[in-house]
C-alpha cells in the first residue's frame, strides 16, 4: 500500500494524466490508434502510422530525450528500437515444435500422453514472440506499469530482439498497441514465469486503458526449466540457468530490484540514455529502503542491456530444451526423469522409456518408480518384477511401490506391511520439515497410508486364524 501511494504521490508532483483520462489516441490522427509490425520492410523493422499532420513536435509535444543509435520515437514518449542478436538456430534445428513439452505432465506418468490425437499441437519458430517486461514493481497489482518490452524472434534462423519503451505514464497506451501487434503476428508467446508475471500485469493495464487483448497462446518455460535442473541447482531463475547451463555471464549488470526505482528516478529528472560507462551494483546503496533518495542519474542503458540480455537467454534456454526433447538426449547436467515425462507428453512413450532406463542403470529412484508404474499398469510383470528389485526403500514413493508390489504381486503381506509402516516413519520425519501449507497434504498422504496398513493387519489377522483352525 505504501509502494501504491509513493507513485500516486509521483504522478501527482509530475502533472501527469491518469491513463482512465488519456486521449485515446485513435482521435489525434491515428489510423484506427494502433501501431501495424511490418516484416516485408526488413528485420524488426516498426513502422507507426503516420500522424495527420507533418508537424510531429506538434503532436508529441515535447521533444523526446537522446535514445542513442537506434531508438525512433513512434508515439507520445514511446518509442522503439531493433537489434540483430549474434543467436541464431543450426540448419538442423526444428522449425516446428510440440506445444505439450511445456504442459504441466500428468501425474499418471508414462501411460499418460496428453491431448487429442486429432489435433495438432506443433508450432511454427517463426510463429512465436519471446517476451519479457521490465515493470515499476513486482507485485504486478493495478498501480503497477510496465516502462520496458523486451520482444524476441526469429527471422531466417536469426534471432532479433526489439525493445518498446516509454519515458513517462502518458505513452502507455502507444506502447501497449505495440506489444499486441506482435502478439497479433506471432501469437505463441514465450516467456519464463509469464503465466504468473508478464502476461496477467499485460492484460490487467489493456483493461486499464480500454484496450481489447487479442488470443494468443502462452508458453512458459519457468516450470519445465525446474522439471530440468531443480534437482542441480539451487535455484531455477533465469540467470542462474544462464550461468550453469548456458554458460553466459552478465558484465556490470544492473540489480533486479533496481530497475523498477531507476525507471522512476528517470521520469523524474530526465536523465538522459547516453551514459559514459556501467554503473556498477556496489554503486548503489543498499538498505531498507535502498537509499533511492542518494542515488544520481541511474543508467537507463544498463536496464535496457539487461532486458536484452533475458530475451536471448530466454530464446536459448528455449532452443536447449527443444534439442533435449525432440532428439530425446541428455545435454549436461539434465534430469533424465524429467526429460522423460516431458518426450512422453509428446507422445513418444519408447524413447522416454529408454530414458528412464538409462536413468535408472545409475541408481535414480524416481526413474526407477515411474518405470515401475508403467510396468505395472501395463501388465509387464518380468520388467515389473525386475525393476522392483532395484528399489531400496529409501523415499516415500519408493516404500509404497515396494508395498504394492508384495501385496498384489506376491500376495506377500508382511513385507508390504513393514514397506508400508517404513513409509509412515518417512512421512513423520517429514512433518518436522514441512511448512504449514504443505502439512495438509502430508495428513492425506498419512490417512492413505494409515488406511493400507490397517487393511494389511486385517489381512494377516484373517490369515493367522485361518492357518490356526485348520491346525
């Protein structure tokens, strides 16, 4: 709340128009007020409609401040640039993809492949926007805005990277049609927590401005990249993927949580994009309150590098799993049990078993239980057979599918019940670790588990008094 009054109070001493009472720009000479994406004119080329009048300085009033090489003005204090990234795809690489690789895999595992066989779930490269915004906040409520579009593709295998921006409020609603228009030519949009970030703060401000959203399909590899490399690293953000899988790594890049406050410091003096050299992070003063009020003329061009920098990062993190899931291999430190599930989404049941075999030759449990279910469920009993013997009880999943397979395989009771009862052990040295919000789902798992070990104990009752009446 106190974040939400700060910008009030900023539009405020700025004399800035609220956006519910913007002109709509359809009105000052605009050809249906939107900006069309033209692709016969060259790579990333933007062309704006042109204004009504030749007068341009008429129409955005004041002049706009130094961009740099590059940056054209194409609506009141927005404007855009294109850049021809040193990225592009091998001649063998895919020119269409498997939509599904990036849905959620059911937890049915491998006898699970999801969709309809009567539709098709590929996509054309050169159909999808890469997408990234860089916002005055992170909490991506209504008093939040985005100043900075990141917006990637790809044109005869080569990656392109244009950037939308805005110097002040009023240019919201020309840069928000920019974006759609985009979205509009290439509607597979890729993000990396764009489902939970980008995407809803994007409609929530068009709503905001009366703007209409056009469909478009959203894909986004936060989720996959986790199914990938949770297990290596400590943590699946971007940059950390960027340094460990990717092997890139940023120079004098600007702190994240800066970025929203030198945008604002930038509306506020005007500080101009051309910079004699990086700000370095120790520049900045941390703190509580990060000492914004002592930080002077903040470097617009770092936070434009940065925002560069997540597209092509994102387009290649996008191009490695791709490679990974369509030609069904192992790139560096992987988790072939995740790679797995992401081929059978696909549809390609074998390779993704060959996977989890290899997986489960060096001692991966998690490989070994997925291979276990599907066995069963397919009623492969000697594979079954085969890969229960390599389980040692060591996880929860594994102590139940070892109880299973003695109580409805070999309709031995007493090894199900201690596979059971070992399961119950593991879930109660898990409570002590778990939060709160995960608690509820550990009781339901104990009353599952309860409720097996109770029926167990009544089958080897009912078993006790039948080998004694016939004695």
């Amino acid at each position: 709340m106190a974040s939400l009054k700060k910008r009030l109070a900023l539009i405020k001493d700025l004399g800035l128009t609220q956006a519910s009472q913007l002109t709509n720009p359809a009105k000052e000479g605009r050809s249906g007020g939107r900006i069309i994406l033209e692709h016969e004119q060259g790579v990333g080329q933007i062309e704006g409609i042109r204004r009504a009048q030749q007068n341009s300085s008429a129409n955005f009033g004041a002049s706009p401040p130094r961009l740099g090489a590059g940056w054209r003005q194409i609506g009141q204090h927005c404007f855009t640039r294109s850049t021809l990234s040193s990225f592009a795809v091998r001649d063998e690489f895919p020119l269409t993809i498997d939509r599904r690789m990036f849905e959620k895999p059911s937890s049915a595992g491998l006898s699970f492949v999801s969709g309809d066989d009567s539709k098709d779930y590929r996509v054309e490269l050169d159909k999808m926007t890469f997408f990234d915004l860089e916002t005055t906040g992170l909490s991506g409520g209504s008093g939040t805005i985005a100043f900075l579009a990141g917006l990637g593709y790809f044109e005869a295998k080569n990656f392109v990277v244009d950037q939308v921006f805005i110097d002040d409020f009023p240019g919201e609603m020309d840069f928000l049609s920019t974006i759609l228009s985009y979205f509009e030519i290439r509607p597979t949009v890729v993000s990396y927590n764009g489902k939970a970030f980008d995407i809803p703060l994007l409609r929530t401000r068009c709503i905001m401005n009366g703007t209409p959203v056009p469909h478009f399909q959203s894909l986004d590899l936060l989720h996959p990249a986790r199914r990938l490399w949770s297990h290596a690293l400590p943590s699946c953000s971007l940059q950390v993927l960027e340094s460990a899988i990717l092997d890139v790594e940023r120079e004098n890049d600007v702190p994240g949580a800066f970025i929203p406050q030198i945008w604002l410091d930038y509306v506020r003096n005007g500080a101009s994009f051309l910079t004699d050299g990086f700000r370095l992070e120790e520049d900045y003063h941390y703190g509580h309150d990060c000492g914004w009020q002592d930080v002077v003329d903040p470097r617009m061009s770092n936070v434009l590098t940065h925002n560069t920098q997540d597209i092509v990062s994102l387009a290649k993190l996008f191009c490695r799993m791709i490679s990974m899931v369509e030609f069904s291999r192992q790139i560096g430190s992987a988790d072939l049990t995740g790679l797995s599930r992401m081929v059978a989404s696909c549809g390609r049941r074998e390779a993704a078993v060959q996977l989890l075999e290899q997986a489960g030759t060096n001692g991966d449990e998690r490989a070994l239980i997925t291979l276990a279910r599907y066995y069963r469920r397919g009623r492969f009993l000697e594979k079954y057979r085969e890969t229960i013997s390599k389980l040692n009880c060591l996880t929860f999943s594994s102590c139940i599918e070892k109880a299973k397979y003695w109580e409805h395989m070999e309709k031995n009771y007493e090894a199900a019940l201690e596979a059971s009862q070992k399961a119950m052990m593991i879930l109660d040295t898990e409570a002590d670790q778990q939060s709160s919000d995960e608690l509820s789902k550990l009781a339901k798992r104990k009353k599952l588990v309860q409720k097996r070990i109770s029926r167990l104990n009544e089958t080897l009752q009912r078993n006790s008094v039948r080998r004694m009446s016939r004695t």
